[in-house]
C-alpha cells in the first residue's frame, strides 16, 4: 500500500482546520442572528401586550 503523498498531509493538515473554523464562524453568526430576532420578537410582543 502507498503512503499518501507529504502535499495531501500539508493540504489536510491546512484545509480541515480552516474549514472547521469557517462552519463555526458561519454557525455563531447564524445563532446571533436567530437570537437578535427572537429579543426583537420578545419585545414587539411585550410593547403589543401593554397597547
């Protein structure tokens, strides 16, 4: 059996990090957003109560 080539290990070792922390980034952005809605959702629904 071969061993895999020293540039794939160079791309792994680059390429699975970076894209673990690109989903990461892309995931707490998308958690901030639903958050900031869910307050804005909270607080409509408050200011409609007390009307």
């Amino acid at each position: 059996m071969d061993t895999i080539s020293e540039g794939w290990l160079q791309f792994l070792f680059v390429a699975v990090p970076v894209l673990s922390l690109v989903g990461a980034w892309m995931g707490l952005r998308t958690a901030g957003r639903l958050a900031e809605r869910r307050q804005h959702d909270i607080n409509k629904k408050k200011v409609d109560e007390l009307e």
